[in-house]
C-alpha cells in the first residue's frame, strides 16, 4: 500500500509540474495527492526521503519473504527429522519384542531345574546376560520383570540383564544366540545371593569346572 501511494504520488507530482490545473486526486483515506505534490514539489528532499523510505521498504519486505521461506525449509526439515526418528522407535520397539520372544523360546528348551523365572532375588549362584550399560537411551524401568528382564543403575549407567541359569553353559548359548541377532556387547555375568561375582569363581561355586 504505501508502494502504490507513493507511485500515485510521483504521479501527482509529474502532472502537476506538466500542467498548471489538475483534476483533484484523492486517495481513499481522504488525503489530497495534488496537496502533497505541491508539497514536494517545494521540498525536494522530502520526496527524495520518500522515495528512499520505500525502497528500504521494498527491501525489507523481500528479506522477510526470504526469511519466511528459510523458516518454512527448516520447519520442513525438522518435520523429517522427527519422522525419521520415531519410525527408529518403532523399530527398536519392534527389536525389543522380537528378543523377548526369542528369550522365551529359549528358556522354554531348557530344564525347569536350569532356569530361574518366579523369585526376585535368587539364592546361590546364577548366570545371567547382560546386554549393555547405557547412559542414555535407558529402557523404561516399568519393563523390568526381574526375572526375564532385569535393569539396574549403577554409578550412572543403566545396566541391562537378561534370563537366569543354574548353569553357565545355557547363559553361554543364549549369549551367543543374542550376539547372532545382532546385540554384539551381550556377555555373562555371576550372581551370588543376589550379589555380582566374577564368572570364573561362580563357575567354581556351583561346581561346573
């Protein structure tokens, strides 16, 4: 708008200096172009400040547009991003349910007298496999079972165990069946009376040298 009044203006101005009587002009806010042609016509330098205000107008306003569509890219990029990100959730989630299942399968090839599932806290030695310690991405404590899915935290990692065995060879195949399915950090760990110890000494304990 102020673009068109000012073009309207210079218009004025031109025909007032080309003819002395021109038809009134108003514009539709009620001001009197011919007034302020006559105006600027005595002040030149006021039409030139005028001019220049709508230039810097008309490049401010093409900077917007352009900051706008810079905006909108980002927005659009970040709409993505977020896309992308929970189709990785759902996979993960999906991962999580294929391993449960896998888990299951296995305990269920083993004795009832090898694997541990209703108690917990065991007494005597135990094998279990751990899957990680994480500082973040952590597991949602409400999924540990305690005896399928095991987590606790410790000096600020959370650690991830799975399964209980009497014996360390079932721990051992499960460990190489999860490393199979793609969880390469997945190794055997001891427990005592509810309290970790080394591999080799459990092995010991429970007399499977």
């Amino acid at each position: 708008m102020q673009q068109l009044n000012y073009l309207l203006l210079l218009s004025v101005v031109l025909l007032v200096g080309c003819s002395p009587k021109v038809a009134p002009v108003i514009g539709e806010d009620g001001t009197d172009w011919n007034a302020r042609a006559a105006e600027y016509r005595q002040n030149p330098a006021a039409l030139r400040d005028l001019v220049e205000d709508c230039e810097r107008s008309q490049s401010e306003l093409v900077g917007m547009r352009q900051q706008l569509s810079s905006y909108e890219s980002e927005a659009g990029n970040l709409q993505n991003q977020l896309s992308t990100a929970e189709a990785s959730a759902e996979q993960a989630y999906q991962e999580i349910q294929q391993l449960r299942q896998e888990i299951a399968t296995l305990e269920a090839n083993q004795r009832p007298d090898e694997v541990i599932t209703d108690q917990p806290q065991v007494k005597g030695v135990i094998f279990q496999v751990q899957l990680g310690a994480y500082a973040q991405n952590r597991v949602d404590p409400n999924m540990a079972t305690g005896d399928a899915l095991d987590l606790t935290d410790q000096n600020g990692l959370q650690k991830v165990v799975v399964s209980r065995f009497r014996t360390y060879q079932n721990a051992a195949n499960l460990r190489d069946r999860l490393k199979q399915m793609g969880v390469k950090d997945a190794f055997v760990v001891a427990m005592n009376d509810g309290q970790r110890i080394d591999v080799q000494q459990a092995i010991k304990l429970s007399g499977q040298n």
